[in-house]
C-alpha cells in the first residue's frame, strides 16, 4: 500500500478534526472508506461532495491509483464571492 499525505481545506479539515494526516491506500476509493471509517459518517458526507486532486491533477474516479509519496487534497464545495 502506498503511503498518501492527505491535506483537507475548510469544512473537511473541521470534518476531520485535521488539516493534515498520513494514510495508506491503494486507491481513493480505499482512501475514503478508510478515512470514513477513522472519522466518521461527517467526513463521508463531505469526501462525497468534494473535488480531489492527486499530486495537483483533478480525480473523479474512485479507483483512481496511488503511488508512494503522492499527495492528495480535500476540497469540499464552498459557497461566498
């Protein structure tokens, strides 16, 4: 498994309760069930909602592959101007 440094923004940092954590998954879709499992239903909600970027490149699939050292980031939807 692939070690993943995982950076949240906004309301899925507060989902979390951090702006930044170490994980190991395969791939997102691991990523999220084992993000889900350690922090909850809240953060579900929000990785459901929320685009990802995998070492800067936008992802929508949740097979989408990790490699070592990737980084991955959080953003949920935001509303304001």
């Amino acid at each position: 498994m692939a070690l993943i440094e995982v950076h949240f923004y906004a309301g899925a940092a507060e989902a979390a309760g951090t702006k930044l954590q170490s994980c190991r998954a395969n791939s997102l879709e691991q990523l999220f069930a084992n993000l889900s499992h350690e922090h909850g239903d809240g953060l579900r909600r929000v990785l459901d909602v929320s685009s990802v970027l995998i070492d800067g490149v936008a992802h929508r699939s949740g097979g989408a592959a990790f490699w070592s050292d990737c980084r991955v980031d959080v953003l949920p939807p935001y509303a304001g101007g």
